[in-house]
C-alpha cells in the first residue's frame, strides 16, 4: 500500500498546529460561556454546574507548545521531502 504524500503533509501540519488549535478553543470556549482566560492565572469558569477554568487554563497555555511543534513539524516536513527524493 501507498501511502499518498499530500495526507502525509497533512498530518505532519495537522500535528504542527494543534496546540494552536487546542488553545483556539479553549478560547471560543471561555467566550461562549462568557468566563475570563489568560495565561497569567486559572479563572473560574462554570459550564453545567462544573468549574472548568483549571482545563481552560491549561489548553489556553498549552498554546506555547506551537513554538516547538511547528519548527519540529517543517522539519520532519523537510526529511519527509529529502526521503521522497531519494526513494524515487
């Protein structure tokens, strides 16, 4: 089975960003329920009866992990194009 180049990339970009993404979210969230996020300390924040502001906080800054999964997701983009050359 070949695996298609275009899904691997995908992947490999997919992976790069979702800390990002993660921490897009736990924004939209916060907003949604109308609650205070940031990175400087946890905020109450409850949905449903539940106080959800320590899982907020922690994908919000969760965030910062894209400084190092972007970098290392071109690179592994970068050998993944090295091999695809070489094994033609």
């Amino acid at each position: 089975m070949h695996i298609r180049p275009w899904l691997v990339y995908l992947v490999i970009a997919f992976l790069g960003v979702l800390p990002l993404l993660i921490a897009l979210l736990a924004g939209a969230i916060a907003n949604l329920a109308k609650c205070e996020l940031d990175e400087g300390s946890v905020h109450p924040c409850v949905i449903a009866g539940k106080d959800v502001g320590n899982l907020l906080y922690a994908m919000g800054v969760g965030g910062w992990f894209t400084l190092m999964t972007l970098p290392a997701a071109f690179f592994l983009a970068l050998i993944y194009s090295v091999y695809l050359l070489v094994s033609k």
